[in-house]
C-alpha cells in the first residue's frame, strides 16, 4: 500500500517554492518526496509502503521563494496498508500538525 501526505503551506512574505516530505522506515530519514501543487495552497504526494509492519518517520519542509524553511518532524506507527497520512505546516517560525 500507499501512504498519501496532503499539506497545506503558505508563505508568510513570500510565496512556497517546493515542499518536500523526507522521511523513512525505523528511525532514519532516508528518501525524499517533492509534493505536487493541487492548488489552493496544498501539496500532495504518495509514497509505497514496505510489505512489514513498522514506524514511518518523516519531516516536512516548506521553502519559500527567499530561501526560508520551515520543518515539521512526525513519527508514527504505520501498519501496511495504512490510510491517508495528513500532515500541515505553514512558513512561520512555528509550524503545527493537523
């Protein structure tokens, strides 16, 4: 299966260049996904899933068009076959998961 992360990131003084999910299986960042834009402000894009059990660990980074970043780190459990992973952030000094 599939885990798909949708986000929502918005430029506080300029607008979203690339966001990017970095993520991995255990505990180590190992891959990176660049979201498509699907308008409106949010990003979306899926990544496979191992056939076994286990944690999925993952960050998201918002670049803005001056080369700021702001970075949200998650982990969590993930069964396979797991649903809709749904994470947001926002370019300001404080990002938050929803």
């Amino acid at each position: 299966g599939s885990v798909t992360f949708e986000v929502s990131a918005v430029g506080v003084s300029s607008d979203i260049e690339q966001v990017t999910v970095r993520y991995g299986f255990g505990n180590t960042l190992t891959d990176a996904l660049v979201l498509s834009p699907i308008g409106d402000d949010r990003y979306a894009g899926a990544i496979d899933m191992p056939a076994e059990a286990g944690t999925v660990i993952y960050s998201v980074e918002a670049l803005d068009k001056t080369g700021l970043m702001s970075r949200l780190v998650r982990s969590t459990p993930s069964p396979v076959g797991a649903a809709k992973a749904r994470r947001s952030t926002s370019r300001s000094p404080t990002s938050t998961g929803t």
